[in-house]
C-alpha cells in the first residue's frame, strides 16, 4: 500500500479554531510519519495549485493557536462548483500524491467535499483521458478520503453538538449584550440585538439565556401568536412594572413569524417605539461575533477535532464513506458526513415548509429543553400556582470556593421553583448558614441581573458539618419548613450533603430531597465531566498566559506559570493545551528529579537553536518539594544564561470574572434538572439525596451513597478523570518536534 499524504484547507466562513484545527492536523500527520500540505485560500486554492499548496513542516503551525480567522486563508470558489474546476483540483492533488482531504468548514464546504470524493475516480479518467497525468499516478491514488471537522460559528450542524467557532461566537455577543445591559438598565431602555446564525437559532437562544435578556426570535421556533409584535411590548411592559430597568430583546438573523415573513430588527424598533413611546436601539452585532481570539474551549476543541482527523484517516479503508469528526457528549467521535449534512439540510427545508415542529425535533432534545427553559427565565413574574398542587418550600444554597455561574445556577433555580407554585429560599454561607439560620425568600426579581454576574451573591463557605451542627441544621429545617435542599457548589459541600444523608437515621428532619450541582473551577467533582466554574477559569488562565507570552518574546525568556487545581490537573492541561505549554506540570503525575533534568536539557537546546518563549503551566499542588520557586531556581540555575525564568501565579483572579457563555447555560440548564428532581423527590416517602453532572453525553444523577467510592479520598478528587486521556494529544502537540525526530536526534 503506498503511503497516506494529507492536505488540509479551510473553507467558507472562517471561524476560531480553524487554526488550532490545521495546527493540529498537521502535527499529528508529522508525528505519524506522514506528509502533509496546506492548501491556501481554500478550494480556490486547490484549483489555483502552485504556491497555494504547500507542504508544511511543525514549525509552520507554531504561534497559532491563540489567533482568530485561519492563517491559510479561506475563500468561496465558483470554480470548484464546477467540474472543470474539480476536475484541476484533483490534478493538483494527484501530483502531490495527496489522497487524503481534511476540509473544516461548513455544511456548504463539507458538501463540495464529498461531491468530489464521488466524483474522484471519474474525475481521474478524464486527467489520464487529456494526458493530464499518467495510468499509474491515477491507480496509484484511486480514492480519496474525506474528513470534515466542522468550523462555523452557527453551531448548526446535526450530528455534533459544537462547531468549531460556535463558543467563541458566544463569548463575544454575550460580552456585547452583558455591555449593552449595563447602558440600557442607566437609561431605562430598550435594546434590539440581531445576531448571526443564518438558519440557526443557536446563538441567539443560548445569548439570551446566557444574559437573561427579554425576548428572543429564533428561526425554528417563530412565536405561534398572529400578534405576537403585541404579546412582546406587553411582556415589556410588565417586566418594567415588575422592576427591570433594561429590556433586550435578541434577534437571530434568520428569524421569522409563523408564515415565514423575515422579521428585521427596524421593524421591531418602530414597533417598540411606537408602543413604549421611548427610544429604542439596534444593535447588529455583525462580524464582530466572527473575530477575536479562540475561546479556550475552541482552541481545544479545534486541536482534539484534528488529531482526530488525522487518527481517522490512517484507519480508513478505501471503501469507507467520507467521515466527520464530531463532539457528542463531551467526547470526540466520527459520523457519517453526508447523513449530517443531509440532516442539516432537512433542518433548513423544513423551517422553509413552515414546519416548526419538525425544525425543533430535528434540532435535538437539549435545545428543545433549553427554548421551554428559556421561556421560563424570561417571564417577568412566574405563572400562577395550579389549584390543588402541592405547596413545597425549597432551599438553594452555595458551598465551596466561589465558581462564576453559582449566581447563574441560583437564578435559574428561583425563577423555575417560583414558576412552578414553589417557596423558594436562599440559605447565606453555605452550610453555615443552615447551621446559624441564615435563611431568606426569594422573589422573581431578587435574582435579576444574577445570569451575568461571577462570584456568589448568597455568600458561601467551606464549612462541612459535623456531631452539634446536625441538632442546629434541623432546626433550621424545621422552622423555615424546608423541604429539599439544591446545593450548588464544591466537594466540601458534597461531603455536608452526603452527612446530612447519613445523619437521616438520627434526625427526621434530614429526610428530604438534596441535590447537588457541580460548581468549582478545580473540576474535581465526581459524576460530573465538567462542572460550572472551570470553562471560565480556563479562559481567564489562557487570556492570561497570551498576556504573558507576548511580554516573553521580546526577551528570551521561559516563565513558569501556576494554575489553580488543588489536586486535580483539569485546569493546568486544558489550558496548557490551549496555549501550547510545552510542559505542565500535574498532581497525578508527580515530578521526580530525572523529569526536571530531562525539561532542563529541553530549553536549553530550544533556547541554542533559536527558541524565544518557553512556557510552562503548574498545577499548584503538583508537587510538595518542587514547588513553582525551587522549580524556577532549578531552570534558572540551569540556564547556561541562554534564558531567564520568571514565575506567575495567577492566584485568585482565576475564580472571578462573569461567567463564561458556558458556563452560564451549564448552570442554567442544571439548575432546571435539579428543581425538577426536589420537586419530584419532595412527593416520595423516602427522597432521595443525589448529585448530579454530565457525563459523556447525559445528564446523570448519583445517589450520595456513591460518594466515598467516587472520590479519591487523600487527593479529593474523582478516582476517574476523563480528561486523563488528553495528556496524549497535549504532549504531542508541544513537542519541539516529532518524537522520532527527537529519538533520531539523540
Ligand atoms: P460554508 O462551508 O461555510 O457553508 P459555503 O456554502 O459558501 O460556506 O461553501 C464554501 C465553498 O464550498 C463554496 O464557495 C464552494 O467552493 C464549495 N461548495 C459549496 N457547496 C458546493 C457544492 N454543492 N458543490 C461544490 N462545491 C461546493
């Protein structure tokens, strides 16, 4: 069998993380032995062959990964829609000796894509047929393979739950609408933000939920009132009664009304206008959404996504069908490519055949859950209880280090206990709290504003309660009537929740439904793939170290910076892996001094041949000895003065800022399985006590039982952490080479 040779391109709309995507693709293609071109200026590119085709080596990825857009360029080709066109392009492939394709780009550049897969081997007779390249080149690269890896900010591919883009898309309208918020609620007034989808509501909807703003258009789902213009200036009006100094209402792009009229933001202006008879202001956020630097989940998600790529190529057979590369419950995994875009396609059809229905079943249950969730948040006072319902009084408190998203997760939790007929209570400080009686109704608009906004506004602690709190927790119990308890937060507070449910036996009052929500940026909580807090201590950690890399290169210099983490490595992989640290150091893994000699003997030989940043991320309990000064008086000691060392330990601003977009809807949609759960446990003779997470793909309930099993007790930490298996893809992409490179080297 002769040997794979790849070519990667990006197509179509760019998106960030194209070039985490390439840098991957084409790392893990030179690791593996195998060559590899990038084609510029997409398809057009392919077709234009010359210069535009280049074979690429590892350093012509490096420096990369943090910028927006793509570096090899992306463009809409007329000519490639023709067979001429493709026809050429399989020339240039062909004489390349290239016979595998990695496309990123959307449903319009996978399409192409395999069109010209099927087209291939006809398209190989006519070359040989016009003399263009010989019988056996053609035999010779029979097939090609396709894999698509998604890049589009729209999040609209069926088949995966991200796009590469989509996440960083969100970080800047909720950035714009959190700015847009704080002028509007001065003024009083009301703001129209249109933002970019095409035939997905995807941003739109997950904006609106991340920033709590009043009303939202999306394509699948038009309002299903012929006056819905009335029913919006209506629930306006009452939410200005109710208290609400700014009213945003977020418009997809694609929007419509039931008939499929397009509705634009001016129409909705005038219309506010007139009714309110106040000023009214739109926004069209436009390609701002597109720009700006990867957010740390883009860059990982683009890296993992081309390792993939690359990983699925070497398996394939020349009979199988084109793949994409795609993100189903936290994991990476391959689909059929053309079933997705098909799917994709149907998505758009039937919205165009105005059959909303089928538009939101195609869409996935999650977005359906997460438009009725929305409806819920927005409302400016809950729905009347149902005669007859059952009366529950709940309580929802924080425990643990502040995470962003605790606030989130709060609101959510009020809004959608109120709306269903429920007493809801805030307990301050965590278990202290409980055990002093520091408890408090809460109304509708006592949690406006909190969706945006880090830190804990109920206040928390780390307190775990134990032998005379038990007697004062009843009591508290008892008298506020608390009958089920959300606790959102960390494992301090997972560890009062399973004592309360161990003290059942001894204290009635203990027999009520409790639940916890996974909220610490550590990422250390058991049953939960990812809990709320870590996206947006990621993003902190890697806007940091782009901080910090740049003031680097101007010096040669290697800094050593300190992550937060506790025992657990979450933070100080992913975001060595979105900054390219060419070295993190992790609690599970230890350090022993024959790894330090083996890193120091690394930057030197980076720094001799011409090397001007050394970044390296530490855990900031990865070790007891070496700790992140001895570590930067060993490097410094040993720098033959071919480099300086400076130390940054980023310290608590990794547990504040607003939430990230992710985080924000995380909580939100946690916080809406949680009030489900007490309220259905709240009925039973014996709740149960459980917590809660996402794991690979569901949303998984744990009984409290579980826990000590669960958690490594000396390190605190869950006994098993998917993301372990990362560490492969990180150490490949920051080696200063490929390793057979560096074996044949030594
Ligand atoms: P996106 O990939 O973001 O959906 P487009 O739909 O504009 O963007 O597609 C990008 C490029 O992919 C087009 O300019 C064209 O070169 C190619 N392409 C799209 N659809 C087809 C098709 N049906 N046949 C051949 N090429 C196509």
């Amino acid at each position: 069998m002769t040997k794979k040779c790849i070519a990667v391109l990006t197509s179509g709309g760019d998106a960030p993380g194209m070039n985490a995507a390439a840098r991957a693709v084409v790392r893990t293609a030179l690791e593996r032995g195998i060559r590899v071109f990038a084609v510029y200026e997409g398809y057009q590119g392919l077709i234009e062959g010359d210069t535009y085709i280049r074979e690429m080596n590892w350093d012509s990825v490096g420096g990369i990964l943090g910028l927006g857009g793509t570096i090899i360029g992306t463009a809409r080709s007329d000519g490639f829609r023709t067979r001429e066109g493709r026809r050429i392009a399989a020339r240039n492939l062909v004489e390349r000796e290239v016979d595998s394709l990695v496309v990123v780009g959307g449903d319009g550049s996978l399409t192409g894509a395999n069109l010209f897969r099927q087209e291939w081997p006809s398209l190989l007779t006519d070359l040989v047929e016009l003399g263009e390249i010989t019988a056996e080149a053609a035999a010779q690269r029979a097939n090609l393979f396709i894999v698509g890896l998604v890049g589009s900010i729209d999040n609209d591919m069926h088949g995966t739950s991200m796009t590469i883009g989509a996440d960083t898309a969100l970080h800047r309208i909720t950035e714009a609408i959190d700015a847009i918020a704080s002028t509007a609620a001065s003024h009083q007034r009301t703001f129209v933000v249109k933002v970019m989808g095409r035939n997905c509501g995807y941003l739109a909807l997950m904006a609106a939920l991340a920033t709590g703003a009043e009303w939202v258009l999306i394509p699948e789902n038009p309002p299903e009132w012929d006056n819905w213009e009335e029913k919006m200036v209506a629930d306006l009006r009452r939410g200005r009664q109710a208290g609400r100094r700014d009213s945003i209402v977020v418009i997809a792009e694609g929007a419509r009304d039931k008939h499929g009229n397009p509705i634009g933001s001016s129409y909705i202006q005038k219309f506010l206008e007139e009714e309110l008879r106040e000023e009214v202001r739109v926004t069209v956020l436009g390609h701002v959404q597109r720009g700006g630097a990867p957010s740390a989940f883009d860059r990982n998600l683009g890296t993992m996504m081309g390792y993939e790529a690359v990983q699925t190529v070497l398996a394939a057979q020349p009979e199988d069908e084109s793949q994409m590369i795609a993100l189903r419950g936290n994991r990476i995994t391959t689909a059929p490519l053309m079933k997705c875009v098909e799917q994709t396609r149907a998505i758009a059809a039937a919205i165009d055949a105005h059959d909303y229905e089928r538009a939101m079943t195609l869409r996935g249950d999650s977005f359906r859950e997460t438009f009725r969730t929305l409806r819920t948040l927005l409302r400016s006072l809950p729905h009347a209880p149902t005669p007859g319902q059952k009366h529950l009084r709940l309580a929802v408190m924080n425990c643990g280090a502040p995470a962003p998203g605790m606030n989130t997760a709060v609101r959510a939790a009020v809004r959608l206990g109120l709306d269903r007929g429920h007493t809801i209570l805030g307990i301050a400080n965590g278990f202290k709290g409980l055990i002093d009686g520091e408890v408090q109704e809460m109304d509708w608009m006592s949690v406006n504003g909190w969706a945006a906004t880090g830190g804990s506004n109920l206040g928390t602690s780390r307190e775990v309660p134990s032998g005379r709190d038990f007697y004062a927790i009843a009591r508290t119990l008892e008298k506020y009537g608390i009958q089920g308890i959300l606790m959102v937060g960390g494992l301090s507070g997972y560890q009062g929740a399973y004592q309360l449910f161990r003290e059942r036996e001894n204290y009635p009052a203990f027999n009520i439904p409790i639940i916890c929500l996974p909220a610490s940026i550590n990422n250390n909580l058991p049953g939960s793939d990812l809990s709320v807090g870590a996206d947006t201590a990621l993003n902190v950690i890697v806007e940091a170290v782009d901080k910090i890399k740049q003031a680097a290169v101007a010096q040669r210099r290697c800094y050593l910076v300190e992550v937060m983490g506790r025992k657990c490595g979450y933070l100080a992989l992913m975001s060595g892996l979105a900054t390219g640290a060419e070295r993190v150091y992790l609690h599970e893994e230890g350090i022993c001094l024959s790894d330090l000699v083996n890193d120091v003997e690394q930057l030197r030989l980076g720094f001799e041949h011409g090397k001007r940043l050394g970044l390296m991320i530490r855990n900031e309990e990865a070790h007891q000895v070496y700790s992140t000064n001895v570590l930067c008086a060993i490097f410094e000691a040993e720098s033959s003065d071919l480099f300086e060392v400076r130390q940054s330990i980023l310290g608590h601003i990794q547990q504040g800022g607003n939430p990230s977009p992710f985080d924000r809807i995380q909580a939100t949609r946690f916080a809406a399985r949680c009030i489900d759960f007490l309220i259905e446990q709240a009925q039973l003779a014996e709740p149960a006590g459980s917590f809660m997470g996402l794991e690979a793909g569901g949303l998984n309930l744990h009984s409290l039982e579980e826990l000590p099993k669960l958690v490594d007790k000396e390190n605190q930490r869950p006994k098993r952490q998917w993301w372990m298996d990362v560490r492969t893809i990180a150490k490949l992409m920051s080696q200063p080479m490929p390793s057979w490179q560096i074996e044949q080297g030594k």
